[in-house]
C-alpha cells in the first residue's frame, strides 16, 4: 500500500489545506487491499461468459442431433411424386409412410351433390313457404319462411344457421336470382334430397327445386385394389399418403393409364440436417479452441489452462469419434463426415447421399437404435452442457458463482469499513484544518497580550 503526505503549507498563512483532496488519496490507498478481489471477479465474470456462450452452442447442436433420434425427427421425413400430375397429385407424405412405389388409376372423380330453387326476377321479393332438406340418410330439416327471412338471402342465412350439412347462397346472373344449395359432404353419401313449397309472394310465382349434380364416390385402383372414395383427397388409402385427385386416368386403346407414386425418404432435408449438424459442432470446436490461445493484448483467453475446458474438449471429441455399429454403419466416416487436425468436421455431401440411397434404414439405425452413436452422443452433450444441472459447464457456472459470492462479499465488507473510516477521517481531517486556519489569529492574539505586558510593540511589516 502506498503513503499519502499531507502538505499543510505555511503554517501561519491561515490558508490550511484540501480535506476533500487528502481524504480521497488516502481512502484510494484503502482500497488498494481490494484490488487482488476485484480482478479475481472480473476473472471468473469473463469466465462466465465465455462458458455460457458454450452451452448456447452445445444446446444448437443438442437440437440437431435430436433432430435425428427423434423418431418423428428429420430421418422419418418422406417425400413423393406422381408420373401424371394432370391425374393426381400428392399433398403430403408424413413419417408413418413407408418408402417404395404404387401404381394408381383414377377412373373417375367424386362428385358433390347440388342443386337450386327457380329463379326470381327481383332477389328482394317476399317469399313463403318452407323448404325440407335432408343430406344423405340423414333426418330431413325444414326450414319455414317468416318474417325475417322471407327473401333469397334471409332463406340463405336461414338455412346456413340451421346447421343442416349444406351451404346456401344465392346466385344472381342475367336470368335471375336463384337460391343455390351445396352438400356439405362429398360423394354418394351427401346427396340432397329437397323438397320446396317456396314461392314468390309478390309474383305467385312457385321456386321448384331443380337437383344440378348427384354426388358420385371416386372410383379409382390402387395397386390393383378397387377404391371407392368419397372425396378427390384420398388419405386414408396408403398409410402416411394424401393424394388429391385432378381428371380421370387418359384411356387408350381401351386401357386406362396408370399412374406411378413414388414416396422417398427425405434424403434432401438429412443432408441439409447432417451439414448444420457439422456447422454447429465446427462453432463449438472453434470457440474451444479459441480458448487455448492468447487474446489480441497478448493475454490468456478466460479459460486458457482451465480444467472444465480440457474436459469439455476431451469428453467432445471422445463422443465424436466413438465406433458404435448399427447394422452396417459403425462410425461417421461412413456418412462421409471426417474430422480434421484441429478437431473440426468436414461433410461429403455425395458420400453421404449414396449411404442414404444404399441403407437408409442402417443409418436411421446408426441415430436411432438403444445405445447407437445418436442415442450417446446425444446423452453426451447432455452431460457436458448448461441445459442439465448436473452437466460440466452447468457445474462450473456454480463453482464460478460460489466464488464470485464470497468475493462480493469481501469487497462489500470492505467498502463499508472504507466508508466508516472516510467518514472518520474527514472529520479528523476538517478538525486539523480549522486549527491551522486559526493560527494566524491566535499569534496575532498572542502578539497583543505581549505587547500589553511589555510594551513591546512589534514592528509593522
């Protein structure tokens, strides 16, 4: 600790000194004994965060590699095709679909039952009566015309709110107005079956149901099996498909055409998956490795020589390049991803497209299977992440915590005993000004006794 001189100046110039001045070189020189703390805080704050900046991606690599051990995950994933896309098209293909090609004809299209009363001249006249309507084998409802829905669009908005099973709207062109009536269910099993007693109250003119379209199931073959479908999305048919369908199967010379669906594995979105899950690891590694070396001034980076990195980077790498055979995968190298001298990984993304067009299934297997390289590796940065609270870096976070309390602690206690004593001081301080500030006064004070006792009379300056 260094030493503070106070220089009190003349001592009979009355001028004193800085109290505010002296007080805080000496209180600086207090606070030197916190310096050691202070910079040991600052030490395990930067720590700190570099180790947070890990688990965030330790936790961005955690989720990549669930992507591929969750069974509804990325290697679930299918995708389809269709050889006539004028005949069918294929709207979805989900994880319980299983990979391979079917042969489809569509001979014909299903149809919705509609139909609509007679048109009316003037859309607002005054209607009466009631219409009946059933769809399919269900009860018939009937709708009775009063007074706040006696034209085309209160009947409308009357039968829309009845919940019937149709839609009702009412269509108008050169010819008239007319209320239109749609099935709410497709195929043979919503045919409408109406009866009308409406009229035209202002003309007496009658509104007679006229049926427009009788609702027809889809006739189609799959694999050779007769379907019958009662809408042109057919999703119940191949398990995980949903296919939709355009026109009936172009027949020629007497054969109707046979189109081929095609359901893959998503081998696209594995290899999009498998590059961010290099990306990801090669961040962690580089920042691992960042923390070996020195920072621009020439200091150690935060964690250099520490304890919790060489466990991080050992555990890491260990769990990388681990040999686990799953059917005939045993290692990354057979995915085409290698790892290079500084620990990072590089992808072939051609290697790894042919392992997946060759054993998809090996590689679902390598990720998936009790105990495989996917289920470790997972439970691997488990254990050494911030997400669990007994992972590495978790537990260093809370040694570091620990440490940084006590230090706190410290520096607080200190600083009241620096308080109490600046407090103290500056009392003492302005105390001993005041006493050099009054001597001038007291010497001249001094000077006037002693003349009266003596009769000396001191000369004038």
């Amino acid at each position: 600790m260094g030493t503070v001189g106070i220089s009190f100046g003349s001592p009979t110039s009355g001028a004193g000194f800085d109290v505010a001045s002296t007080v805080t070189q000496i209180v600086t020189n207090l606070q030197a004994v916190e310096t050691p703390w202070k910079t040991q805080l600052a030490n395990y704050q930067s720590q700190d965060t570099v180790i947070s900046n890990l688990g965030t991606l330790l936790s961005a690599l955690s989720t990549d590699v669930n992507q591929f051990t969750d069974f509804q995950g990325v290697l679930a994933q299918k995708q389809g095709s269709s050889s006539d896309t004028g005949v069918l098209t294929l709207t979805s293909a989900s994880s319980s679909a299983v990979a391979g090609t079917h042969t489809i004809a569509v001979n014909s299209l299903a149809a919705t039952s509609s139909g609509y009363l007679n048109a009316i001249t003037n859309a607002s006249d005054s209607l009466s009566g009631s219409i009946s309507i059933q769809v399919g084998s269900g009860a018939a409802q009937t709708i009775t015309v009063g007074s706040t829905n006696n034209n085309l669009s209160g009947l409308a908005g009357a039968i829309n709110s009845a919940g019937i099973g149709v839609t009702a709207s009412v269509l108008t062109d050169a010819n008239g107005s007319r209320l239109s009536l749609v099935s709410g269910t497709s195929g043979s099993g919503g045919n409408l079956t109406v009866g009308s007693t409406i009229s035209d109250a202002t003309t007496s003119t009658a509104l007679a149901y006229n049926s427009a379209t009788t609702g027809v199931n889809a006739s189609l073959t799959v694999d050779g099996v007769a379907i019958s479908s009662a809408s042109n999305t057919v999703s119940t048919v191949i398990p995980g498909i949903t296919f939709q369908l355009l026109a009936p199967s172009p027949v020629t010379g007497g054969t109707a055409e046979q189109v081929q669906v095609q359901v893959l594995n998503n081998n696209s979105s594995v290899v999009a998956a498998v590059s961010q899950f290099v990306t990801d690891y090669n961040a962690v590694v580089s920042a691992i490795n960042t923390q070996e070396t020195n920072t621009s001034s020439g200091t150690p980076e935060p964690l250099f020589a520490s304890p919790t990195l060489t466990l991080l980077q050992e555990q890491l790498l260990g769990a990388i390049n681990t040999t686990n055979s799953q059917g005939g995968i045993s290692n990354l190298s057979q995915l085409g991803i290698s790892v290079n001298n500084d620990g990072t990984l590089t992808l072939d993304t051609s290697a790894l497209n042919s392992e997946l067009n060759s054993n998809y299934s090996d590689v679902v297997s390598f990720f998936q299977n009790p105990n495989s390289w996917g289920v470790d590796f997972a439970t691997t940065l488990n254990n050494l992440g911030t997400s669990s609270v007994n992972g590495v870096l978790a537990l260093a976070l809370k040694a570091n915590s620990a440490t940084e309390s006590s230090l706190n602690t410290d520096i607080s206690n200190e600083d009241r005993i620096i308080a109490a004593q600046k407090t103290n001081l500056t009392l003492e301080l302005n105390q001993a000004n005041e006493i050099l500030q009054a001597i001038p006064s007291d010497l001249n004070n001094i000077n006037v006794i002693y003349s009266a006792i003596t009769g000396y009379q001191a000369p004038k300056s």
